[in-house]
C-alpha cells in the first residue's frame, strides 16, 4: 500500500487542473485515469474556457495560447430570434478566454501531469472500490492499494466516487438525476464568423446554437436539441429542417455539409440537484 496526499481519480481537463493545484502546493498526488489518450471518447465539454479558468491555468504554468493563428476568447455575441442586430457582450476589458478541440486541451493537460515531481499518473488504471480512506485499483501488474486523506472523485456519475457515496443508486447514480436536451456537435470548415474572437448564440431554432473557433480553419457548432429529436443517423433532416432557420446565410452551406458528413457528436445534459458533493475526505469535481 503505497500513501499520498490526494488521490485524483479522472485525468480529464477538472481531474489533471485538481492535481495540478494540489501539486503545485508541495501535495504528493496520485491520478487515476480509466483511458490512454487514443481511446478518448469523444467529447466537445470544456472547449470554451472563460478568463477566471484561462487565468487558473496560466497560474499552473500552462499556457495554451502558444503559436495560435486565430483570435478567441473576447466574449459573446448574442443573435436574437427576431433577426434584430447582435448584440455583443465582450469579457471585460483586459481578460480574455480561450477555446480549442478538447483533445489538445487534455493532452496539453496529461503532459503537465506527467512532467510534475509531485505527481505519479496512471494511465490505463481502473478505480474499483473505496473503503474509507483506502482507494483500491486495477494495473496492467494486478491490484494495488493507495491511501489519502484526500480522495478526490472526477470521471464522471459512473465512477467509483459515485457509487461509494449513493450505494443504493442505479450505476452510483443520484436518484435525482434528469435528462433534460442532447448537444448535437459538430464541426464546419473554413467558416467566416461575424464576430471572429466571439462564441456566436443564435436563438430561433429548436434550441439554442453555439459556433466557436477551435482553430484557425474549423468551427465548432454545437447545437442544444429537444430530447424528442432521435439521436444518431436518423437526426440529420430534423437538425437541418430545426436550425438553419436560425444560422447566418453564410453557415448553412457549411453546416450542410457538416451533417452530410455524419460525424455528430451527441452527448447528454442532465440535471441533478445536490445537498452535498461528497464528505470529510472524499469529494466529487
């Protein structure tokens, strides 16, 4: 058995700034992480990061900005259901976010976690069971026993955190928990935007649309789309016919496109009320 000061359990972008932070302040931290880099699911969460996050990162030594050839992160720029003016809602003066694939973020994130002396990251590992403080785990050699007086929970609401906490839930899951809309992602190439810098809103279709830069070439769209639109390959007519009503003229050619291709990323969006997000000792990010 081997102890640490904190065992992080999720190297996703909250998981690996966690460990981070608590390394940067002398802790000695052990990080679990279920999946090597190339078997990622895919996922567009956390792509626009706002100022206070950008700044949390520069903090920690971790710049993103390096060598970029497009303008990001100056705000918002709302478009009206009504086909009125935009209406732009810059950060405030002097404070920038930042928006990339999330893939780059996360990768950028594990080679800071692997260079760190005070941190040791499985990649790979498997959490399988808490019993206090004792955080057993599956390697490639067999299973091993950490211990902390810090365990910190972020892979998610099938984790073993979750189950520790709410034993009695489907999955480890908060009885609570409700699906609400779907994100339809996806990606449009070389793509103008209104207001280059800005994360675009349009309002008017079956949900709201949200397009942002991840590089200089490529736009990312992401869609908020009613739980009674089917996900998969029979969704392509119903986004087309849902939204390009409410797209700029200049996105519908490229959004066609983007949907004829079929690489839509769908993820869930649910809601769960807390009273409380773990307990002494154990916490869920």
């Amino acid at each position: 058995m081997k102890q640490y000061d904190a065992v992080v359990v999720g190297a996703g972008p909250v998981g690996s700034v966690a460990a981070l932070t608590l390394a940067q302040r002398g802790r000695r931290v052990l990080v679990i992480e279920g999946r090597k880099l190339d078997a990622m699911p895919p996922s567009t969460f956390g792509e626009w990061i706002h100022p206070p996050a950008l700044d949390r990162l520069d903090r920690l030594g971790i710049s993103l900005t390096a060598e970029a050839r497009y303008e990001t992160g100056r705000g918002y720029a709302l478009f009206p259901e009504d086909g009125s003016d935009a209406i732009v809602l810059p950060y405030p003066v002097g404070t920038f976010g930042w928006s990339l694939e999330r893939m780059r973020l996360v990768t950028t994130l594990r080679s800071a976690l692997r260079a760190h002396e005070n941190v040791e990251l499985v990649e790979g590992g498997r959490a399988m069971r808490i019993d206090g403080q004792l955080l057993t785990y599956e390697r490639s050699r067999g299973s091993l026993v950490a211990t902390a007086p810090l365990l910190v929970g972020a892979s998610g609401r099938l984790s073993v955190a979750h189950e520790t906490l709410y034993p009695y839930a489907p999955y480890g899951r908060e009885a609570s928990e409700t699906p609400v809309t779907r994100t339809a992602s996806l990606v449009c190439e070389n793509l103008e935007l209104p207001f280059e810098g800005y994360a675009h809103v349009f309002l008017g279709g079956l949900g709201p649309a949200v397009a942002y830069r991840i590089d200089h070439r490529r736009v990312r769209l992401s869609l908020d789309v009613p739980l009674s639109v089917p996900a998969g390959p029979r969704s392509t007519l119903a986004l087309w016919d849902g939204y390009r009503i409410a797209l700029p003229a200049a996105f519908r050619e490229p959004f066609r496109e983007a949907l004829g291709q079929g690489s839509i990323t769908w993820e869930t969006n649910l809601v769960r009320p807390r009273q409380d997000y773990g307990r002494e000792g154990l916490a869920l990010i």
